[in-house]
C-alpha cells in the first residue's frame, strides 16, 4: 500500500501579490467589475478587505489602506497585532482564529466599533484603552483565568455586547452576575439578552464592591483631569518660554547640583530666597500680533485672488463668444490674433495684480517684523530686569548664609553653639577659609544656575522670532512663485488652444 505524505502550508506574510489577488476577487462583477479593472483599485481607495484563510503569519503592507473601514484577517496563524497603525478609519475588525497571545498595536483604530479575537490564547483584557467608541467585543475561547478582568471593560461606556464564552473564568459560579453588575451597559453577554431582573441582582450582591470601584475611578478621573490642567498649563508656559519659572522650580534647581546645599541649609535661620514671577502676559500680546498679522495675509491674497479670478472669468467668457463667431464669419486669422493680444493683456494684468499683492505683503511682513522686534527686545528687557532681581536675592541670600556661617563658626570655636549639628556640617567649622569656600563655591553655582535659565529663555525667543519670520518669507516666496507658475501655465495653455485650432484649420 503506497504512503500518504501530507505537505503542510508554510506561514506566509501579507505581501502585495496577497493584496492584488484579495483585492481582485472582491471587485464588482458586470459592467462595474469590468469599468473597476480597466481603472485599477487604488489601495486607499479599499474600504472593505478580506484576509481571512490565507495561512498569515505576520500583517505587512496595510499601510496604505487609509479608507479601510472593514478588515477580516480571522482564520490565520497570526502571532502578533502589528501593521495596523495607519488604519485610522477602521470600524470592524476581524481577528478570530488566530494565534494571538497579547492584546496590542491597536492604539490608533480611536474609530473601532466592533472588535474579534474570538478563540486565541490572549490572558489578559488590556490595551484597549483608546478604542472608546467599541461597541461589541467578542474575546471568547480564549485562555483568560481571571475574573477581575472584566473590570478593566467599565470604561467601555458604549460596549453592548460581550462575548467571553470559553474563558476558564466563565466556569466561576459567580461569572454571569459579577460581568452584570461590573457592566451595568452591557446589553447581551455570551449572545445572550441579559434580563433586568438578574442585573438587578446582581447590582445588590456587589453593591458594596461597585462602590468602591466607582469612588477609585472618580478620584483617577479628577486626578487625571488635574494632570491634564497642569500639562496645558505647562505648554502655555513653554509657548511663553517661562516655563517652571511661576514655582519653586528654579529655586529647586539652584540647590539641586550643590553639593555643600543639604549641609549649609541645616544652618540656624537659613530660608528660601527666590518667588514665582509673571511674564504669561507678553506671549498673550505676541499671541495676538501673529494671529493678527496672519489674518491680514490671509484677506489681502484672498481679496486679490478673487480680483485675478473675475478678471480671468471676464475673458474667459469673452473667449468663448469670439470662438464661437469663428464659424460664423470664418475669420480665423483674425480671431487668433484678436485672442492672442488679449491673452498677453490678461497676463500682463495678472502678473500686476501679484506683483501689487506682492508689495502690500511685503509692507506687511516689514511692518510686523518692527512690531514683533519691538515685543521680542521689551520681553528680553523685562526678563533680564527679573533675572537680575534673581541675583540680587541670591547674592542677599549669600550674605545672610556667609553672615550665619561665620557667627556659627565663631560659637563653635567658643563651644558657645547651643543647636546640635551632625558631623558632616560641623566638618566645615575648621577654620574660616574652608567655612567661605564652602559658601562661596554654593553661591556660584546658584548663580551659574541663574545664568543659564536666563541664557536659555533669550536664546529661545530670539531663535521662535528668527524662525517666525524665515517661514513667513519662505511661505511669500513659494506662493508667489505658485502663482506666477498658474498665470504663465494659463496663458500657455490658451495659446496652445489657439494653435491647435489654426493648425487644424491648415489641415
């Protein structure tokens, strides 16, 4: 009897052969089928792809499935969740049937209604966070042993139906009413239609739990909207360049690379020196000047885009009645000529417009420049007066700590000091050289603290002004440039149309 050998499939990986050929055998049947053949299927153009029962190993080339709203890649030997990244519109999601361990690399599908991963070897519900708008979600036969997972799907507030069926944690007596009363908006669980009575049970057995678990989410739901405050606050600030300058920051900062710091500030009667100080109110002003000024541009090549654009119409029209009066009095030399003239007129107005478009920009770029210039040198007066407000207190601070230091050193020397001091402080009371070196080299470096923040913030507003306004000259010269490129192609292409109709009139 002759042996039977069977051949297993090798994995593959999703390559662009597997999208032609998916792609082909999706595509409409008749005489839309055969107009979709003779155009080509664009990829972002696929709404709906099917993957499923291809032996797929590993998800490459998605990428530029942009519009896809309906992916099945169910039925595969998938290990991992990756490729998916630019699949922003996605809705429905297939995964079933796979070989998936962990839940990931769906951070980007924000869209996502309905998930599957229906029977793979996931054990723990996580990184699902960004898919709020998931409405169903079937994780079913999977290997997930805990039941507290399920409290991970409370903040699924649209989530309506669940299916867990075939998790080891469905055995548990207690499973149905636990998933109920940790999901009060669930609608059907494990395909069933859940009744209001058992929900209602199941709310009372957990009363006490659930509310625990709600005051927990309320507090990480304040402390995140905190965080969230802070983090918005923090970018105003950054956009203002004072960042971690309304605080103890800077003053943190001072100490924070002192190694005599912790020593001297166990000394009697030393305290903290420098105060938050306000400098919001200029970038407000700043603000207010860019969007201002952007605004104006916008309206003057606006107003006078719409100027060319009636022009253009004009003699488009007037184009149109004389060519069709060629085949009325069959002047056609004439007429050429005619429409020539005008189009070099036409083209001639054209460049005038932009050339005064141009100049009105120009006016308003320099003005501007002088406004913001003007601006940038206040904010850069007003944050060195504060600075050297900061090296002031920092060299009064200085004093009082020198001053403090050698009374101390004095009473040491006496055995007159009444306060106990560990040994590493009464290590500096030797003598008086090593006493003011100690002090001294702490004040320079609060000072070399002092100088770099300031460096710093000048360095940024000079460099967001240079860069400000490079990028506006950039943007006037490419746009100028794109608008004498239309002006020059329009007329070309006019007088390409008049040549073809002379030579056919030859011919």
């Amino acid at each position: 009897m002759a042996e039977i050998s069977w051949k297993r499939e090798q994995p593959k990986v999703v390559d662009e052969e597997m999208l032609q050929q998916a792609m082909e055998e999706q595509r409409p049947h008749g005489q839309a089928g055969e107009i979709a053949k003779k155009e080509g299927i664009q990829y972002e153009e696929v709404l709906h792809l099917q993957l499923e029962y291809k032996n797929i190993l590993k998800i490459y080339h998605l990428c530029y499935f942009t519009s896809l709203t309906k992916l099945q890649l169910n039925n595969n030997v998938i290990e991992k969740i990756e490729g998916l990244e630019n699949l922003t519109n996605l809705l429905w999601l297939d995964l079933s049937f796979n070989n998936i361990k962990a839940i990931e690399g769906l951070d980007t599908l924000v869209k996502l209604q309905d998930l599957s991963l229906f029977n793979n070897r996931v054990s723990v519900i996580e990184n699902l966070d960004a898919l709020r708008n998931l409405n169903i979600l079937s994780i079913g036969n999977n290997a997930i042993a805990q039941l507290d997972n399920v409290i991970y799907l409370r903040k699924f507030k649209n989530l309506r139906t669940l299916n867990l069926a075939g998790n080891p944690f469905c055995d548990e007596e207690r499973y149905k009413i636990f998933v109920m009363a940790n999901l009060p908006h669930l609608v059907y669980l494990d395909y069933r239609l859940l009744d209001e009575q058992t929900r209602e049970m199941a709310i009372t057995k957990y009363q006490y739990a659930i509310e625990e678990i709600q005051q927990n989410e309320q507090q990480e739901q304040q402390a995140m909207e905190a965080q969230r405050i802070s983090n918005q606050e923090l970018q105003l600030h950054k956009d203002a360049f004072v960042e971690f300058l309304n605080g103890p920051q800077l003053f943190n900062s001072m100490f924070s690379d002192d190694p005599d710091a912790d020593v001297l500030a166990l000394l009697p009667g030393m305290t903290a020196l420098l105060e938050s100080y306000p400098c919001l109110s200029q970038h407000m002003q700043r603000t207010a000047e860019v969007e201002c000024f952007f605004a104006c541009n916008r309206k003057a090549a606006a107003d006078n885009q719409q100027r060319a654009a009636q022009i253009a119409a004009d003699f488009e029209s007037s184009r149109r009645q004389r060519i069709a009066k060629i085949a009325d009095d069959g002047l056609l030399e004439d007429h050429i000529s005619t429409c020539t003239e005008e189009l070099n007129k036409l083209s001639e107005t054209l460049m005038s417009l932009e050339v005064e478009l141009v100049d009105q920009l120009e006016d308003t770029i320099k003005d501007f420049d002088g406004n913001i210039s003007e601006m940038v040198v206040g904010f850069i007066e007003y944050v060195q007066g504060i600075f050297a407000q900061c090296r002031d207190l920092e060299n009064e601070h200085h004093e009082k700590q020198l001053e403090i230091a050698l009374a101390t050193l004095e009473k040491v020397a006496k055995n007159e000091l009444e306060e106990e001091m560990p040994d590493d402080v009464l290590m500096l009371f030797v003598d008086k050289d090593t006493v003011t070196n100690a002090v001294s080299a702490s004040h320079d470096t609060h000072l070399l603290k002092i100088d770099n923040r300031e460096d710093e913030l000048l360095t940024r507003i000079r460099s967001w002004r240079g860069g400000l306004l490079k990028t506006i000259n950039n943007e006037e010269l490419t746009r100028n440039r794109k608008r004498i490129s239309e002006i020059r192609s329009y007329v070309s292409y006019g007088k390409n149309q008049l040549e073809d109709m002379q030579f056919s009139e030859n011919q």
